[in-house]
C-alpha cells in the first residue's frame, strides 16, 4: 500500500448565510475528502442555522493576489467613479433607483 | 561590499516595521499574507495556539458531567455548551493555520507540554455545582478578555473572536442560572452553590494571568494590539462585574479584603497565590497531567480513524483518475 | 390512559434516551475536532427526540419529563439492547449508529402518518434529523470498511459483536398489533426490508459480509437488558437519586 498522508488536508469554508447573499469566507477546518469537508462544515460553521449553502475548496487550491501589490491590483478601479451609481443624478421625484 | 548589503536590507527591515506599525495604529487590521514582523508573528501564534487548547482542553472539566446532569434541559444545555468550545478550539487552530502554523503540529506541541493552556482547567468538577461555576465564571472571565480581542489587530484572530464572543453569550447566562437554582434550593443545593464558588473564585481570578509588574511581554503586545488591555485592568473589570451577581445569588465571594473603593470606582480585593498560580502553570495542579492525558488518549486512538478517512479517500481519488 | 401508548412511547423514547447518553460520553474524547462536534450534533438531535418524548410520557401518566426519564427501574427502561451497548472505539459507535440510523429512518418517515399529533409532529422533525445521521454514520462505515486494513478489521470486530442485537429493532408484539390497528404506531414489517436494503447497500460499499449467524437477542422490549445499562443509568441518575425533589 502506497504512503499514507498523515495529516487529512486544510479546507476554506464558504457559506451562504441566506438566499441571494453570495458565499462568505468563514474560516477552515480539516476533512480528508470534499464529501467530508462540506459534512464538517455543516457541523462545525452552522450549528446554530448561520447558512443554507456551503462551499469547500482545498486550501492549496486558492491562489491569492500579492499584498504588495496591492496598488496596481486595486488601485486603478478607485478612480472609475462611473462604474459607481451614485456617478449619475437622477431627478427627485423617481425616487429610489 | 558585504557590510553595504547587510546595512541595506537592515534599513528596509525597519522601513517596513515603522509602515506595519503605522497601519497598527491606525486600526488598520493585518491579514495573513501581509508582511509583519517575525516576533508578532511569533506571538500571535503562541497567543492564539494557547488559547485555542484552553479551549480544547477546557472541555474536559465540563464534559465530566455530561453523563451525570441532573436534568434533561441541563444535559443538553451543556453537551450544546462543550461542543461550542470544541468549535471555539477550531476557530482558533483555524486562525492558527493562516500563519502556517499546521494544527498537528500545534497540538503536538500541547501534548508535550511546550504549549500552556489556561492554568483554570487543571482544577476538578467535583459537584455539578462547579460547572455552573464555570460557566459563571470561567467563561464570564473568558469572556471579559475576549470581548476585548475582538479588536484585535489580526484579522483571522479578530474574526474568530467576533464569532466566538457571540456563541459566548449562552455560555455565562446558562452558568449563572445553575448556581443561581442552587443557591435558592435546599441546604444542601446551596452548600454545593457557595463550595463551588469558593474553590473556583481565586483560580478565575489567576485566568488573567500575572499581575502587570510581572508581565513583561504586556507592553509589545499592547503596542502590536495584540493584547488591548492590561492583565489588571482586564481582571478589575472583571472582578467589578462580579461582584454584583454573586450578591444577587445570595453567596459570599470567599476575600475578606473585597470591598468597594470609592476613590477608585472599584473593588479592592486580596491577594492572589500567586506561588500556586506558577506552580499549577508549571504541571502541579490537581488535574494536570490527567487533563494532557486525556487529549493524547483521543489522538492516539483517532490514529487509525484519521488514517483510515485518508486511505479511503486516496482509494477513491485514484479511482477517479483511472476512469 | 391509554397503556399500549405509554409503553409504545416510552420504548420510542428510552431508545433515543440511552443512545443519547452513549453519544455524549464521547464529548471531548472524539478522533478530530470536527467529528467530536458531529458527534454531537447527532446526541443533541436525538436527546432532543427524547425530551419530546419523556415530556409525551409525562403527560400520560401524570409526571415530570424528568421523572420519567430518570426515576424508573432498570427493568421498566424498554429500550433495544443495541443502544446500550458500550461505545468501544469509533467503529462500534459508528456502526451501532448506523444500524439505528437505518432503522429510525424509514420508521420515522411512516410515523409521519400516525394519527397520534405528538408523535407525528416529532416525526416530521426527525427525518430531516435522522437523514442526516444516517449519511453521516453511512459514510463513516464505508470509509472505515474500504480504509486500511486496520479500519477494517476493527469494523469487522464490531459487526461480532453487535449483530445479534439488531434484530430486536424489529420486535412486535400486542402493543404494536393494537396501536397499528388504531393508526398510531408503525408497521415494522414494513420497515423491515427498507433496513435490510440499506445495510446491503452499505456493506457492499464498506466490503463487509453479513454475519451467517442469525440468532438475535431481545428483551430490552420488556425491560430484560443486558449488564451494561446498569452502569450507564447509576450514572444518568445520580443526581436524580441522591437529591431527590429537588430542582435543577
Ligand atoms: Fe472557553
Ligand atoms: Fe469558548
Ligand atoms: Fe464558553
């Protein structure tokens, strides 16, 4: 039998606190396989109904963006205002948009 | 040449310390893969490793009771209670893990003794009484310092305690209403109440650790806003608040020397054992050795369960891949 | 009061109680974090089915949840004897779990139907509760059976030892014919084959036979349990016992 790994794998849990909100990080734990990752999500992250969908991802399966290029990565969207609603004015009496 | 290089990268060393510090004090949290001095990295690990194992470790004291709760409402109560500082434990290795401190190994270094835990769990839960002590106290003082980290300038860390402070709330309410059933019961039911309050008062008091004169660390940590306030203050706050609630119970806080300060707008008390305190911390307490023992016990016999979870696993993965 | 229901919900009722107590005995003491916080989950569940039915109990007969679930005699528990049996390593709780699970399953999808509100009502809950359960142990008994050699063998040794005890999941007798008869209780015979189904199911996955023996033990129906519920209930009831009328 080949060499059993010794420690069972890190997992990123993500969960959907409720319908129409997107997934949130909510920490991580240990599970030896994806089946088990989402079961140990469920007990130990929504014991108390927090979420009603759960996402799992081995944690060396998240690649990450470099902090210290933190200016060139994000930096540049901070000045397209337009992308942004309060850019454009609306005339009062339409009320929210 | 050589010395050029070595001058060179020591300026930006501390370049970069005055920029972490600066974010510091602006309230700026730091995130894992952020840069940060190795001693806060360091620190944090050891701080939040040996908070997590309190957790862990805490459990066993309660869990002593689980199967011997005078009630069904009690028994879940508490089985929901310990299950939630296993959780608390995972949170925090979690937080660990971020700063590549691998949970095994963490927990290895607990098993053999070169990580501390809180010295409050090495006392025994001789009467149901104790556990509503605990809850009363133990995770009222628990609390009190982890209010405080919510704050605190690592993200993961701060986080975990957001979450852990809100599962928290249950945990002193449930305690108090114990000790509070005891003490408006029998003789017999408040005897149990006032003994367990005097065994496990000066312990919670120890929780907070040294007094500030000899907790030479404090003052780094305060400044990285690892620790936001003082071993005293926090301990002050907690005994002010405390103070009260065993009034309400109707039980005596076993400290001849406690008594309101007007000036000070808090409770002076007595002193601490301090010599018990180190010695507990050094492996002499009551339970020690059968705490660490029971932890090891539950890894060794896992082995096989672990391994097994893998192989399977493996077994399937390979499958898989075949097909 | 009707008698054939007391009986009939207090069986229902032990069985969850004492594996409940089992269940929480490993509180702390689990293989990793994660499975000592399922573990538990799966005790709160099923000490939260047997509060519902202690308090149903209660009000048959006059008493306290408590009361009954800590003050009677060995000989009037009627639990099956599989759920207290001793928890030994994990694979005998986890197979002890899984053959309750299998069982409480299809049972309490067909109490759902019951014409007995309290108890259909604690069915509908219960499903959800135990589908899960029974994923969970489902689970952990084909990685074990199809894990290492060890695992193996150790699931092996389990299934010696708790076979003959899951053919009194099963039993019937006159108070089951009688509550049938009204609408209240469940047909065992037709859970039967569902449970028979699902541990060949399994057990193909996990690479277990099923044991050629087939002489099953009962009696834990009638109040005959084996030595080990005892033990377990000295401790349940201690306080109970040594302080009595008191409140909590
Ligand atoms: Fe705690
Ligand atoms: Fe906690
Ligand atoms: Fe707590």
């Amino acid at each position: 039998m080949s060499e059993i790994k010794k420690e069972w794998p890190l997992w990123e849990v993500f969960i959907r606190s409720k319908q129409g909100l997107s997934h949130k990080h909510v920490g991580s734990l240990r599970a030896a396989d994806a089946k088990m990752a989402i079961e140990n999500a469920r007990d130990v992250y929504t014991r108390r109904s927090e979420g009603i969908s759960i996402w799992v991802v081995e944690s060396v399966n998240v690649h990450a963006s470099n902090p210290t290029e933190q200016g060139p990565m994000f930096e540049p969207s901070d000045d397209k205002v337009y992308r942004h609603p309060t850019f454009y004015e609306v005339p009062e009496g339409v009320g929210h948009m | 040449m050589f010395n050029f290089v070595a001058m060179q990268v020591e300026n930006d060393v501390k370049q970069m310390e005055e920029q972490f510090q600066a974010k510091i004090d602006a309230d700026i949290r730091i995130e894992p893969r952020d840069w940060m001095p190795e001693k806060y990295r360091k620190t944090l690990i050891r701080q939040m490793s040996q908070h997590a194992h309190s957790e862990v470790v805490g459990m066993l004291p309660e869990a002593n009771w689980i199967t011997r709760a005078p009630s069904l409402r009690r028994k879940v109560a508490l089985l929901a209670k310990v299950q939630d500082e296993a959780g608390h434990g995972l949170y925090l290795y979690s937080a660990c893990e971020t700063l590549g401190a691998d949970r095994e190994e963490t927990i290895d270094d607990l098993h053999s003794g070169k990580a501390k835990y809180s010295s409050i769990f090495n006392y025994p839960t001789i009467t149901w009484a104790d556990i509503g002590a605990i809850g009363w106290l133990v995770d009222g003082a628990a609390i009190v310092n982890q209010v405080a980290l919510q704050k605190t300038s690592y993200g993961p860390y701060a986080r975990a305690m957001v979450k852990i402070c809100k599962e928290e709330s249950f945990h002193q309410r449930q305690g108090y209403e114990i000790i509070t059933v005891l003490a408006n019961g029998t003789p017999a039911q408040k005897a149990m109440a006032q003994d367990a309050l005097n065994r496990w008062w000066w312990p919670s008091l120890m929780m907070f650790g040294p007094t500030d004169a000899d907790s030479p660390n404090t003052q780094q940590s305060m400044a990285w806003r690892i620790k936001r306030h003082t071993n005293d203050e926090l301990r002050q706050m907690f005994i002010d608040a405390t103070v009260k609630q065993a009034e309400v119970a109707g039980l005596t806080i076993p400290d001849k020397d406690l008594k309101w300060n007007e000036e000070r707008g808090h409770y002076d008390f007595g002193e601490i054992d301090w010599e018990e305190f180190y010695n507990v911390i050094k492996g002499n307490g009551p339970c020690n050795k059968q705490r660490i023992e029971a932890r090891r016990k539950a890894k060794e016999e896992g082995m096989w369960v672990r391994e097994a979870a893998m192989a399977y696993a493996e077994k399937q993965k390979s499958k898989v891949k075949a097909a | 009061m009707n008698k054939e229901l007391y009986e009939y919900v207090l069986r229902m009722g032990d069985d969850s109680l004492i594996l409940g107590q089992r269940l929480g005995e490993w509180c702390g003491h689990g293989p990793i974090l994660e499975e000592d916080i399922a573990l538990t989950n799966v005790a709160l569940d099923i000490l939260g089915q047997a509060r519902i039915l202690m308090d149903y109990a209660g009000k048959l007969t006059n008493k306290k949840e408590d009361e009954v679930a800590f003050l009677r005699e060995e000989w009037d528990y009627k639990n099956v004897l599989l759920v207290e049996q001793p928890n030994g390593d994990f694979a005998k709780t986890i197979l002890r779990q899984f053959f309750f699970d299998a069982f409480r399953l299809p049972f309490f999808k067909e109490l759902q139907n019951s014409k007995d509100e309290t108890l259909s009502g604690l069915a509908l809950k219960a499903v959800k509760e135990t589908t899960y359960h029974l994923q969970h142990s489902s689970n952990w008994v084909i990685r074990l059976g199809d894990g290492t050699d060890e695992s193996h063998q150790r699931l092996k040794t389990a299934l010696e030892e708790l076979w003959m005890f899951t053919g009194e999941l099963f039993y019937a007798d006159e108070v089951d014919t009688k509550l049938v008869n009204e609408g209240i209780a469940v047909d065992l015979n037709k859970i039967k084959p569902i449970w028979d189904a699902k541990v060949s199911e399994v057990f193909a996955q996990a690479k277990l036979q099923i044991p050629e023996e087939s002489w099953m033990q009962k009696g834990g129906r009638k109040g005959k349990h084996t030595e080990h519920l005892g033990f377990l209930l000295s401790e349940m009831q201690y306080m109970q016992r040594a302080y009595p009328g008191c409140e909590w």
